[in-house]
C-alpha cells in the first residue's frame, strides 16, 4: 500500500511526497499527515455531531477535505521511544469517538516529545458519514482477522510499524459517564499497568468484553503481542460533548501513562 504525506510546520504545508506506509518520516518540530486507506473515503461532516461538534482549525478542515478521500494517519513525536497508535471510529456511529481524537489532535499537535504517536481519527470515514456501525454489512470491528478490510489493514500497520501499544477507541451503551476500559482476557502486565493508571486519573471502569473475538482490532493487536485496549465512553445516556470530554480525559492519561505530553 503506498500514500502521500506532508510535513507540516507550524501550521502550514512544507513539502510532499508518495511514501510506503512503513516509512514514514517526520519533523521535531511538526507532524506529517497521510492518507491511509483510499478505499473508505467519505464526507464525515455529513454526520450531524460530528458538524455540530467537532473542533474546527486549520489542521481540522485539512483532515475533513482529505477523508473524502480516504482515511488519514496523523504522525507525532521525533521517533525515539514508544510508539502508540490511536485508532479512532471504526464504528462510524460513534461520534464521540472522533470528536474526543480530534480534541487530542489539536492538543498534541504543536508539542514536541519523546516516541511517536500514530493517530486514525476516522477509520472509516464513509461510515462516519452515514453514522452507521456496519461497513458493506459487515461490523468491522469482528473483521481484523480477514486480509484487506478497513481493520486488517490498521492492525498490520501496527504490525509492520513497531507499534508497542495500541488504543482503540469507541462509544457505547451502559459504560457510565467517566467512560470504561475493556481489556484482553489474559493480559500483559504492561497493560494492567497501563489500565491502573488510567484509572487513577479518570475514575473510568475496566472489564472484558463478553464480545471479544480474533476480529476485533484489539484482539487481533494483541496476538502480534502490541498492548492494546478499548475505550469506551457513553453513547446513549449523556450529551455527546460530555462523552467526548470523558473520553478525551482517558485518552490523556492513556498518553501520559506512556511519557507523552
């Protein structure tokens, strides 16, 4: 799979080019943003919450103009550390999600640190737009395990990429308003301690989910041996920017935990 990136500094666009996505570069002092995945480009502004919403900069409209044509990856850090992928929406229903990466986006993105943090807003996009939780009928997140779907291909960048730790982030029914961490049934001691100290700062809740399955993203993450677990904050019960604000609360700590800003 090849894509185009662009180093941005400050702000503003430097330079172009078309790079295999297990090579990307980036600036101390910037970020680069890439089309991912060609083939689930949407119009995610098309999703009402995510209009009414969401943060609007400059990097924000860039990232809307370009999921129309794909899903993007946003790169951060100077490369010497961890590296965390944070992928976002693969449910395209799930508008709290997206609103609560993208306020980490904003947050993050004129920061200078140690590691590298990869970052998926929109997974999906074209579902994003319709706010659907299938994609062509199928609930993706049960699909990482099947080559060439929207999930296989994030868990392989993962793979291919050196990812150390994985966050995928969710909204749902019945997790409560400080938001919940799902967690693997048998877990490294890296993620218990990863989970500990997310609660500690958030007062979420954690659990398994009685749903795991080899196709979820985290599941299949974990088999390549990455950390991974799943966030989740409150779709049904509480007004979306509170969720968001949850969730962008845990994704935080999530960071923190690991020596990012």
């Amino acid at each position: 799979m090849f894509f185009s990136f662009a180093i941005v500094l400050n702000g503003s666009i430097s330079s172009a080019a078309t790079l295999n996505q297990t090579n990307i570069t980036s600036s101390n002092n910037g970020y680069s943003i890439s089309t991912f995945d060609k083939s689930v480009g949407g119009n995610v502004l098309a999703n009402s919450a995510i209009k009414k919403d969401i943060p609007r900069t400059s990097l924000s409209n860039q990232i809307f103009q370009m999921t129309k044509k794909g899903s993007v990856i946003l790169k951060f850090g100077n490369g010497h550390g961890p590296k965390l992928l944070i992928s976002v929406g693969i449910h395209g229903n799930e508008p709290q999600a997206n609103i609560a990466a993208m306020k980490y986006i904003e947050y993050i993105k004129n920061k200078n640190f140690n590691g590298t943090i990869y970052i998926i807003p929109f997974d999906i996009p074209k579902d994003t737009a319709l706010n659907t939780r299938y994609y062509n009928g199928l609930d993706p997140n049960r699909i990482a395990n099947i080559k060439g779907t929207p999930s296989w291909k994030i868990v392989q960048f993962a793979k291919n990429n050196g990812i150390n730790y994985l966050i995928d982030v969710h909204s749902g029914g019945g997790v409560g308003k400080n938001g919940f961490i799902y967690h693997n049934a048998v877990s490294t001691k890296n993620e218990k301690k990863w989970i500990s100290y997310i609660i500690s700062k958030t007062k979420c809740s954690t659990g398994v989910d009685k749903a795991d399955n080899p196709g979820m993203i985290r599941i299949a993450a974990h088999s390549y041996k990455i950390n991974s677990i799943t966030l989740e904050t409150e779709r049904d019960t509480t007004p979306v920017m509170s969720a968001a604000e949850a969730e962008f609360k845990m994704i935080l700590a999530a960071t923190k935990y690991l020596g990012f800003p």
